[in-house]
C-alpha cells in the first residue's frame, strides 16, 4: 500500500484545480492549447490518454476520439483546439491572446483557420518524408501513445508497426512526390509573408 505522507495530499488537492489536458507531443492541435496554456499562465497537468482514457471518458463525453480534450476543474469536457481557446479565454481574459480590433481580430481567426486546415499538409509531409531526421523521435513518442506505461522496447515494437500505416494517410492528404515541392515551397512563402 503506499502511503502518502500530508505534503503529497495537499498537492493532489492543489492539482484538483488545474485543468487536466489530454494531450500528446506528436499532436500539433496539442501544441497550440498547451501553448496557450502556457501563455496565459493557467495552471494544467498533461497526460497522455490510454485506450482506457478514451473508451471511458473521452469518447463517451465528447463523441469523439480526438486529441486534445481538456476536463476542466469542475469536469467539464472539451474538445477541439479552437473550441478549447475560445472556452477558456471567456474566464481568462486578462490580456486576450485575440485582438481587440474586429480587423485583426478576424486577420487572427483567418491566420488559425489556415494553419489549422492547410498547414497540417506541411506538417505531415515534414515529419514523415524525412525518415532519417525524425523516425527515432516518432517511433519514441508513438510508443508513449500506444503503450503507456510499457517498457521502452515494447512501445517501440508496437510504434514501428503503426508507423508503416502512415504513407497510406500521406497519399489521402495529396501528399506525394509530385506534390511535395509545391508544399515546401507554400509552407516558407507562408512563413515569410507572416514576417511582412
């Protein structure tokens, strides 16, 4: 039985206050709440969701099998990086990370909406048609997902297995050799015109 001395007690209290996220490192919808989370200093913990996670409580109280979701203190679930921002930031929002002209305001929204929908494209070309710089870090991470709490060895077997399945999903988003210049090249003009 382990015990758990009075220290350790009050901080699962404390922690009872911060918003759970479920989130992954391999997930850039993840990145962009976890970001923000940061940003606006609201306290949270991170935890990778198992297939128990989702079968019991992401799926049955969203609907759906996406990541991120965060519970709120008060164990609200949410779902969806958007949705997820626009909720928190109506109870935070000193120094709103919107900006208060309606011009900018929808300059911003329309900035989020193409790296939400169309900068995925690039996202996923770079990480998977560059096996020699990122299959170490991707067989890492997806062993984490697949198999939490399982000896490094085993999340890596089942992680290089899943792996193989994803030029399948490339080819679905129009990502192919024939394609693959025009995305880079999109993606830098894309970077470079946020700097003008």
């Amino acid at each position: 039985l382990h015990r758990v001395d009075r220290r350790q007690r009050q901080m699962c209290i404390r922690d009872s206050n911060k918003i759970v996220l479920y989130a992954t490192q391999l997930s850039s919808y993840s990145a962009k709440v976890r970001s923000y989370l940061i940003k606006k200093n609201i306290p949270f913990e991170e935890r990778i969701p198992t297939q128990k996670t989702y079968k019991e409580l992401i799926v049955p109280r969203t609907g759906g099998s996406f990541i991120p979701v965060i519970q709120t203190p008060d164990n609200i679930l949410i779902q969806d990086s958007t949705t997820i921002i626009q909720s928190l930031e109506k109870g935070n929002p000193r120094i709103p990370i919107y900006p208060p002209t309606p011009k900018q305001k929808l300059a911003s929204l329309l900035i989020e909406v193409y790296a939400d929908e169309w900068l995925n494209i690039a996202a996923m070309h770079l990480r998977w048609n560059y096996p020699k710089s990122n299959n170490n870090y991707l067989i890492k991470e997806y062993g984490k997902i697949l198999k939490p709490n399982w000896p490094q060895l085993a999340q890596q077997s089942a992680a290089k297995k899943k792996i193989k399945l994803f030029p399948e999903k490339l080819r679905m988003l129009g990502i192919n050799a024939k394609t693959k210049h025009s995305i880079e090249e999109n993606y830098i003009k894309f970077l470079f015109s946020l700097n003008n």
